[in-house]
C-alpha cells in the first residue's frame, strides 16, 4: 500500500515538474497534480491496452513509433476530464508524454 501511494506521489510529481518545463501543460496546483495522475494512471490501465491492440497493425509498420500517438492522445483525454489539469493541443501533448515517461522514470529510480 506503501508503495502504491509512492508511486502515485512520484508520478504527481513528475507532472507537476513537467508543466513547469512545457508551458502548453498546465497543473493548477500540486493537488491538482495528484487528481490527474490518478486519472492518467487510470486510463493507461483501462485504455491504454485495448488502443494498442487496435493499432497493433500500425504500431508494427511505424516500428513501434505510433505508441507516442496513443500515449499523447490518452494525455489529451486526461488533460480533459481532470480539473485543473489542461493539455494544450496534439504537438504539446507528444512532448509531453515523452517528458512525462523520462523524468518518471528518473524520479522511480531515484526512489528506490
């Protein structure tokens, strides 16, 4: 249980973090950071899995590439159902997700 609000406390970090970085990302606030990577978590659970097997066939040609497309357009959906939580437009939402992988998983790592 511990570790899953670790986890949970470092993602909301990391977003808080990149929407200072990028300034098409914007987080009202670090409770607001909280409530969107609850949501972000639960849409790559529930999604996430079912547009990659979708895509699978565009996945393969692209090699893999298209992936930054489904993580930027679940970002999207994130950034429109969570309050206080925005994503500019398709481009911001690319970068974002990129950021978003890379100081997450810097951040997990220093964690442990």
């Amino acid at each position: 249980m511990i570790t899953l609000v670790l986890h949970w406390v470092i993602n909301a970090l990391a977003l808080f973090i990149v929407s200072k970085i990028i300034p098409g990302i914007v987080v009202s606030g670090f409770g607001a950071a909280l409530l969107a990577a609850i949501v972000i978590g639960l849409v790559n659970t529930l999604l996430r899995p079912i547009l990659l097997l979708l895509t699978l066939p565009v996945t393969i040609l692209t090699l893999g590439l298209f992936t930054f497309v489904v993580n930027a357009l679940l970002l999207l959906l994130a950034g429109s159902i969570t309050p206080g939580f925005s994503v500019d437009g398709f481009g911001t939402a690319i970068v974002g997700s990129i950021l978003l992988s890379i100081v997450s998983t810097l951040l997990h790592s220093l964690a442990q």
